[in-house]
C-alpha cells in the first residue's frame, strides 16, 4: 500500500491560501474603513467641518443683529435730535449751556 504523502508544497499551499481567504478581506475591509473614517472627505473631517461652519453661521448671526441695532440708532440719529442731543451727552460728554449734569461714579472717558 502506497501512502500519499504530504509535501512541503502542499503545507505553503494551504498557508497561502488561508491568507487570501483570511487576511487578505480583512485588510481590505480595515482599509476601506479606514478611508471613510480617515480619507480626504473622511467622516471625521465632515465633523470638522460642520463644527466650522455652524460656529460660522453663529457669528453671521451675531453680526446681523448687531447691524440691525446699528440701522436702528443711525435713523434715530437722522430723525430724532432728542436721540442726537442725548447721544453726543452720553458718548461726547457733551452738553448743551446751561443744562446740568450729574454724574455717578465712574471715570472720564
């Protein structure tokens, strides 16, 4: 009775061939995991940017309201010269002769 006998090539056969079945998808899978994660439009740089853009959009938000209160004393200043007067007080320390002033703590601008 001959008996088959197992040589060194068929021991490198199923050693590579575990590798491709085993390591090989595994690799690949990292990669392409790593790349959605990682990669130039990665999951983490999308974060990235939409931490930027919302912080953005809070500042465009700020800078609306602030011109709007900026638009709003601008006509008053136009149209009504009470605003006028008691601006140029308060900014200008400025009044007209003969008014009085009082003045609470603080120091001169």
């Amino acid at each position: 009775m001959v008996r088959p006998s197992v040589g060194f090539s068929s021991g490198v056969h199923v050693v590579v061939r575990r590798l491709v079945w085993n390591v090989l998808p595994v690799s690949l899978v990292l990669g392409v995991v790593g790349m959605f994660l990682l990669g130039e439009d990665g999951l983490i740089d999308r974060s990235s940017v939409k931490q930027r853009l919302y912080a953005t959009q809070t500042k465009v938000k700020q800078a609306r309201a602030e011109n709007e209160v900026l638009r709003s004393r601008i006509l008053m200043l136009r149209s009504d010269p009470r605003f006028v007067k008691r601006s140029a007080a308060e900014h200008l320390l400025m009044a007209e002769e003969g008014s009085t002033i009082y003045r609470f703590g603080g120091s001169l601008r």
